[in-house]
C-alpha cells in the first residue's frame, strides 16, 4: 500500500529546477518506493545493491553512464560515489533539469563526496519516516509548520483525537512504513532484525570506505 508523502512536490519542484535530485534518510523510511512512484517510469531504475551493477560502476563508471543515460534513478549512490564527477560532467553537458535522481542511505560520508562533485547541480532532500499527518492519508495537505498561535489553533481544530494509549502506541511501533503500516508484523523482531542486517551493514561499508 502506497501512502502519499508531504515531500512529493517539493521533490517534483526540485525536479524542475536542478539536473540532479539526491534523497537521502535512514534505509527503510520509503525513499526508493517514493522516487519510483514520481517516475511513473518515465526514467530508467537501477540499483547499486546488485552487484555486477556495483561492480561496472566502481570499475568503468564512464561505461555506466552509457550503459544508464538520463533521466535515471540511481539507488543507493553511497555505494559508487565514483560516478559522482560523471554525473557532474553529464549534468553541465546537457544543461538540463531532471536527469539524475539518486537516493543514498549514509548521508555524511555521501555529503562530502556531493559537496565536492554536484555543488549547484544538486538539490538534496532528507526523508523521515512516516508522519502522523502521512498515517492518515493526509501527507499532501500538509504545509510547512510555523509555531503562531493561529496555526497551532488550526491543526489543533482539524488533528484527530488519540487517546494516551493510542499516542503511545503510535511512539511505540515507530515511523517506518514496514511496521506503520502493517500491524500484523511483530515489533521485536522487526527491530532486531533491522539491528542485525541494516545498521552492522553500514558499519561495515563505512569500514571499506576507510580502508
């Protein structure tokens, strides 16, 4: 099941005004399900999770970019930042908006590399898991929040009533869409699982990069 997300056109605006679009956030809080929803195929998919993917990009990447032309999603970007200066020199040659939209899960040590490579090219937005905005269908209407008395009063006005319970509930469970969204999935083992596979995964590429 699909949930609409605030950031989507603000993502479509980005779009629009700059030749790469970078999202970043934790694995697992939807940034790959969001992008590919916004392309409507309309660009090609390619995943640097898949290894002879990781491995031509790492090798040859200029035979990567001709392999995968814009407009492209590239997922998990962190793990080739080599194609970083390629993405670059592609941008400025097409002198266009929209060609490469690209999501990465460690955000600082992905940080340094576009700061080098992409810096005017790339508009960078940070994804967060599942707001309660978002839970109830609503992540479209949302708008920025601006603490003033008349806009408190106004989302106090249209929020839905949580009991104490519910509110913890809501805490408890967390904001990954896996979990949200699914109440049949058990909680310890979702995290735990999360624990062991995706968190010791990023200690263990931040450790290659080091190397």
């Amino acid at each position: 099941m699909y949930v609409p997300r605030t950031l989507e056109p603000f993502i479509i605006q980005a779009g629009e005004q700059f030749p790469v679009v970078l999202l970043t956030g934790a694995r697992q809080v939807g940034k790959t399900t969001l992008l590919r929803r916004l392309s409507q195929g309309e660009r090609v998919y390619v995943t640097l999770d898949d290894p002879l993917i990781l491995s031509l990009a790492r090798t040859d990447p200029a035979l990567f970019m001709q392999r995968f032309p814009p407009p492209v999603l590239i997922d998990e970007i962190q793990y080739a930042t080599e194609l970083l200066p390629h993405i670059k020199m592609a941008a400025d040659r097409a002198g266009q908006p929209g060609l490469f939209w690209l999501t990465g899960s460690q955000q600082f040590h992905l940080m340094k590399g576009v700061s080098e490579s992409l810096a005017g090219r790339v508009a960078v937005i940070h994804l967060l898991g599942l707001s309660r905005r978002e839970l109830l269908g609503q992540g479209l209407d949302a708008r920025p929040f601006l603490p003033t008395s008349e806009e408190i009063g106004r989302r106090s006005a249209q929020a839905s009533k949580l009991t104490l319970k519910e509110l913890y509930r809501l805490i408890w469970r967390g904001a990954l869409p896996a979990i949200a969204l699914n109440d049949a999935v058990e909680r310890g083992l979702f995290y735990s699982s999360y624990v062991q596979t995706y968190l010791q995964r990023d200690v263990r590429d931040l450790a290659r990069v080091g190397d």
